[in-house]
C-alpha cells in the first residue's frame, strides 16, 4: 500500500459526474493522504498505513519543531483513492496498473483505512471510490512523504 501524504491548510474532493459537480469530502487543517492499493496488499498494509499516518510528527509544536501529530492536533484526514500509485512507467509511454489491486479488493481495503483513521479519533472525509474526482488542497510548507507498506516486509 502507498501513501502520498501532504500536511495541508484545507482540503477539499469534488466528484464529476454528468456534468454536474458535487463535493464529497473537505477538511481544514490537516493531511491530505492519497492512497494506492497493490493486489498484494491485506489488513496488515492498512494497518501500518493508518497507525503511521496518525501519529506522524509533522505538526509545529510551540518551539517551531515538527514534533505533533494529527491526534495531538485535532486536524482531519482527506483520504483519496488513487490507483495511479501503482503505475510503472518504465516501459513504453503508456503506464502499467498491473499492481495496482481490483476494484473489489482495493475498496474494502480503502475503507479498512478510513475506518481505522477514525478508530484513532480522526475526522476523515473522503472522496468516492472510482469516480473522476478533483482535489483541491493548500499544501502547508511544503510538507509531502511517502510511504510504502511493502517495504517493510
């Protein structure tokens, strides 16, 4: 499972559907989590995803360090699906989802990680699983990590 995860001012995911546009889930200060799922990806990969993305220390304390996490903030969680984690560009011009999980899998799994980001208190919002979508977001700091379930194992 891999996460682009960007510490934000707000946040916000519309959903376009028939021409019509409609916002499905929006937060102020907080992370915007961008999620990919691999076919090889379980409970475990949620897991480590969620638990790493609650208790990151990104947040400036009163001394200016990063030292505080979103539990020790209050912020929110947009989480957004994106298969296109999961592209491999090297060969040719056309990417590869090849690793990318199913649709079935990877939806069970993106909502194992919003139901775990709330276990830990968190306000999530969402975007909707496999529909084109827009994100809107103020990237604070800059501050954008990765992370990767798999390279722990």
């Amino acid at each position: 499972m891999r996460a682009v995860i960007q510490k934000v001012t707000h946040a916000h995911v519309d959903i376009l559907e028939a021409n019509r546009r409609e916002t499905a889930g929006r937060i102020g200060p907080g992370l915007m989590v961008l999620l990919g799922i691999s076919h090889h990806d379980t409970e475990a990969d949620a897991r480590y995803i969620a638990d790493k993305t609650a208790h990151l220390r990104i947040f400036e304390d009163d001394a200016g360090k990063l030292n505080l996490s979103l539990k020790d903030t209050g912020g929110g969680v947009l989480l957004v699906s994106q298969f296109t984690l999961y592209a491999d560009a090297r060969n040719g011009r056309r990417p590869s989802f090849a690793d990318a999980a199913r649709p079935e899998q990877a939806e069970a799994l993106y909502e194992t990680v919003a139901g775990l980001l709330r276990g830990h208190g968190l306000n999530v919002a969402t975007g909707r699983f496999q529909t084109h979508m827009q994100v809107d977001l103020c990237n604070d700091g800059p501050v954008t990590l990765l992370l990767d379930s798999q390279k722990l194992f």
